[in-house]
C-alpha cells in the first residue's frame, strides 16, 4: 500500500478516535443523589443532551438544565452538596485546588463542609457578572435577568470562613460577606455594580433554607459515607443554630446551646422561648430563655430552622446506621 495513503488512513483515524480519548480522560466529580422533576446533562459523546437519573456520575464539562418544576441535587468530591433548582444551567469544571460550577442562568443552594477543605482548596461558584468563592459556607446564588439587566444574589445562610463575591474582570471589585448578608451584583463587563453588603431579613433567610432542600418525593438519597455524613451534620447543625442566632433578635434575647453526636457544639443568642428536648440520644439541644418573646412574624424562620435541624438529625442518623454496619 502506498506510504501516503497509509499515513492519511492513520491521520483519519486519529481524528475519529481524538475526541473519545479527550472524553473518556474527564474525570468523575459527582453524583446525583436526589431527582425531581426532569434534568438533563450535555456531554461531547453525547449527540444530544439526556435525561439524568438518580445515581448518575457527574463529569467534569458537563452541563446540566433543570426543567419547570425540577430539582435535582449533586454531591461533588465527596463535600460540596448543591441543589439545583428549576429552570437552572450550570456548567463542571476543575483547576488546581479549585472546583468551579458556574451558572449561566437560574438558583443554586451549595453546602460546603469546612472540615472537608484541604488548605488552599476552594469551591467557586461562577456566574456571567460574578465569581463567588466559597471555603465552608450554606450560600445560595441566583443569577437573571432583572428589567433586562443581568443580576446575580449571593446569600450567605451559614458561613465558616467569609464569602468573597467579585467581579470577573476586576478583582479589585469584591465584597466580603458573612453569615446573614447577601450581596447584589448587576451589569455586565465594564459596567458591573456592586452593591453593599446587607443582612437579610427572615423572610429572606426563610426562603434561602428552603432553596437547599429537596422535598419527600424526591429519588431517595444516597447515603455518604461516616466522614462526610459526620462533616454535613455538624454543618448543618451550625447552620440552624445560626439562623436561630442571627433572625429571631427580639428584646430580652436567648442564649442556648446544641450538643450533636456528629461532633458538633456551637452557641447562639436568638428570640427562642423556653425548648428543651433530646433530638436523639447522644444529640441534644437546650434553649433557655432569658426574657421576651418571638413576634408571629418570624414563624416562617422558626419553620426554616426546624427543617434544617431536622436535616441534621437524619444526618446524624444515616452516621450511626452506617456505623452500626462495622464497614472498613
């Protein structure tokens, strides 16, 4: 066979078999741990995009919609929860230290334990008129259109180490927000405006718990193993007890205490009025009143707040169940 003919035939082929190498090298970074609804992911193999299903592995390039409706929540690396919500897409990508999910249009809620950060690690969460880094927070970033101008809301529910908020092409442009605030960025390029730092209100703080939970029907979780059970728990644990600390400010106060088995033992002064009981044994939580009382206004918050130690509680839970199951 002639050499110039074998050397394209080899040429073609190279070309053909190219972009399955580039593919089958991108490495997994997560998994669907609860559906709702429809959710699709959009892959170079893929010539169209398909429906994701519960158990799914998420790579890294993948980009996934939600539809009307929909819900779908992710575990990436083993420590950053999302949940996506509907009429979302987002996009995977991983540098060095950095795990990147950005979000072209629509909400997320995204919960990172700290205990889980290597040193130097972050976890960003980028948008078309923001970067938003994040080393061991519950933040929620939404990004839309707003009277036709781009908008993205970063709220910080629980934060361990302050959350920077910065402008794609100026760095020098950031804003430091911590547990309670949020943070409006608007325009695009040359014309991005932030906004300052504001604390939310309870009916704010009520709505960004409930955008990181996913309702009964969804698939059933995945269960993490005891590390990761045992580092989302005390996350959580401190995420109720800072909205309990930071919304129900009232008159006369609350000082009080949350012991859990997963470790975690934190302190808060809020309006909670005179609770004591044992979430289970070796978790407790103690309120003690010191004066006043919680106005009707704020039973939303009380709502949001139940819910999130109720998630601690099943996450402490799924540590004892595994526990029990004496794996290596």
């Amino acid at each position: 066979m002639d050499a110039r003919l074998i050397r394209w035939a080899l040429a073609v082929l190279l070309l053909a078999v190219w972009p399955l190498s580039a593919v089958a090298q991108s490495p997994k970074t997560g998994v669907v741990t609860a559906l709702q609804g429809r959710a699709t992911v959009a892959r170079a193999l893929l010539p169209q995009p398909a429906s994701l299903k519960f158990k799914d592995d998420i790579f890294v390039r993948d980009r996934i919609g939600t539809g009307e409706r929909s819900i779908v929540r992710i575990l990436f690396g083993g420590k950053a929860l999302v949940t996506v919500r509907e009429r979302s897409v987002l996009t995977v990508t991983e540098e060095p230290n950095r795990h990147i999910v950005g979000v072209q249009d629509g909400k997320l809620a995204l919960n990172l334990a700290k205990s889980l950060v290597r040193p130097g690690e972050v976890v960003e969460v980028r948008t078309p008129n923001a970067i938003v880094g994040i080393r061991g927070s519950f933040v929620v970033v939404e990004t839309r259109l707003v009277s036709g101008v781009r908008q993205t809301d970063v709220t910080a529910v629980h934060v361990s180490t302050p959350v920077i908020v910065s402008s794609p092409i100026d760095p020098k442009l950031s804003v430091a927000i911590t547990s309670g605030q949020t943070v409006s960025v608007r325009g695009l390029g040359a014309t991005i405006v932030m906004a300052p730092a504001r604390a939310i209100t309870p009916e704010e703080t009520t709505a960004a718990t409930r955008a990181g939970e996913v309702p009964l029907s969804a698939s059933r979780p995945i269960a993490p193993t005891v590390d990761q059970t045992r580092a989302l728990a005390t996350g959580q644990l401190e995420q109720a007890v800072a909205l309990a600390d930071s919304l129900l400010r009232v008159t006369g106060g609350v000082t009080g205490q949350v012991t859990g088995s997963a470790g975690a033992t934190v302190r808060a002064t809020g309006g909670v009025g005179g609770v004591t009981g044992s979430a289970l044994p070796g978790a407790t939580t103690t309120t003690q009143t010191a004066g006043g009382a919680v106005a009707s206004t704020l039973s939303g918050t009380i709502s949001g707040t139940t819910s999130t130690l109720t998630n601690a509680i099943s996450a402490i839970n799924a540590t004892s169940a595994v526990q029990k199951l004496k794996l290596p």
